[in-house]
C-alpha cells in the first residue's frame, strides 16, 4: 500500500479481505499453503472413504455370517419339527392300538357278562334241583321211618 493516506471505503476493504483471507487461514493452519492444505484434506477424505469401504464389507461380512446362522438356526428348526410329526405319527399309532386294545377289552367284558349269567341260570337250577331232592329225600326217608315205626308197633 502506497503511503498515502486516502479514506478506504467498506467496497476497498472487503476487496483487501478477500485477497489475503486464503493466505491468512494458511498462516493459522501450521503455515501451510493452501494447496498443501486442500491435499491434505483430499487424502483425510481418501481415507475416512476407504475407511467407510471397509467398515461397509465388514458389516456387510456380519451380515452374511448372521444370515448363515439364521439359515442353520432354521434348518434345525425343520429337524426338530420333523421329530415331532415323527412322535405326532408314534402316538398316534399308538393311540389306534388302544383304542383297539379299549374294543377288545369291551368285547370281551361283554362276552364274560353273558358266560357269568348262563352260569348264573345253570346254578339256579342246579339248586332248584338240589332242594327238590332234600325235599323228596327227606320226605322219602319220612315216610320210610314212619312205615318201620308202624311195622313194628303192629309186629310187638
């Protein structure tokens, strides 16, 4: 500037600042020219990307990883539900059994029922039988004792 001393207007001023406003952040950033400052923001950029590139395939990995579990996860899942349609298919198998073992037992309770009363009719008339002859055999001995009783009144 010249040594003059003129009356800067605000037009002079702003125009002065944005000539050395470049050089002035240079001086307070450790005194490096700008294009050594935007270089090293290009390679601070360069690698906060491959940094994010990275972080992206790891989680990218994770992911694949989970989704592999999940599959194996799924698949014993399957296995187990297998199992039990395999023991849904045992009992209910077993389920026919009894209720064929329940029939038999009902056919055959219904079957002892109808032996136990022909028994029951056979008994009653074996006993029928039995007191008709304790009837005809005490009237029989009776009558024998009183025909000796009288026979022997009549002979004495």
């Amino acid at each position: 500037m010249p040594a003059v001393n003129r009356q800067l207007t605000l037009e002079d001023i702003s125009e002065h600042v944005r000539a050395h406003i470049g050089e002035w952040l240079a001086e307070q950033s450790l005194a490096k020219p700008p294009a050594v400052y935007e270089i090293e923001l290009r390679e601070r950029m360069i690698r906060v990307e491959e940094e994010l590139k990275n972080q992206r395939e790891l989680m990218k990995r994770g992911f694949d990883l989970m989704e592999k579990r999940f599959e194996s996860v799924d698949k014993r899942f399957e296995s187990v539900d297998k199992r039990f349609e395999s023991m849904d298919k045992r009992f209910e198998s077993m389920d026919k059994r009894f209720e064929s073992m329940d029939k038999r037992f009902e056919s055959m309770s219904v079957e002892n029922h109808r032996r136990f009363e022909a028994m029951d009719k056979r008994f009653e008339e074996l006993t029928k039988r039995i007191d008709r002859l304790i009837i005809w055999s005490l009237g029989i001995a009776m009558g024998t004792g009183s025909l000796i009783v009288t026979t022997l009144k009549l002979l004495l």
